[in-house]
C-alpha cells in the first residue's frame, strides 16, 4: 500500500479505505466537481447577458451546492488542509440557499 501522510487519513483511513485508494477515477471525479463548480460561472453570465441584467438562475445554486460536494469530497482524499478549509463550509452556505430559493418559490 502506498504511504500516504496527509491529515486526516490516520484517523479516518481505517473506516473509509477507498477515500485514500489511489486511482484515475479519482482524477475524473475531481474534475468533475471542479467542471460544474466553475460552469455556474458561466451559466449565470448567459442568463445575464440574454436578459441584459444581472440574474442569477437557481441552476446556480444547485450546481454550486452539488460542485462543492464533490470537491469537498476530493480534498478529503487529497488530504490536505487549505484544500479541505476551503471547501468545507461552502455546501452549508449553498444548501441554505436552496432552502431559501425553495421557500421563495412558494410565495
């Protein structure tokens, strides 16, 4: 097995092996998450532009929820902590906006 000194795999690799395997797919996931993190960019900027205003579509929001998940996700198998920080706290801040577009969407 490969020596990994990260942070939190002493302490979690026991439980949960496959987060510190190493493999291609992992390569893809992160990449993945870090595709549709950064196409909410993109998203909001046509809606903008088509609409000539600033808007900003809840596909937004879910693609920053879902994209910090998965990147969240990848920083624990990096196992490293400014990646890890920098992660952490964005799915709770996105969640809370779903939750609120949800209930702005009943009124």
């Amino acid at each position: 097995m490969n020596e990994h000194h990260g942070l939190l795999e002493p302490f979690i690799g026991q439980w949960i092996p496959w987060l510190y395997a190493e493999s291609k797919y992992w390569t893809i996931f992160g990449l993945l998450g870090n595709a549709m993190f950064s196409s909410r960019f993109l998203i909001q900027w046509l809606h903008s532009e088509k609409h000539k205003r600033i808007i900003v579509p809840s596909i937004f929001w879910y693609l920053s929820f879902w994209g910090s998940i998965i990147s969240l996700i990848y920083a624990l198998h990096v196992d490293k902590l400014p990646i890890i920080l920098g992660f952490l706290f964005l799915p709770i801040v996105y969640f809370r906006n779903l939750v609120l577009l949800k209930g702005a969407s009943k009124n």
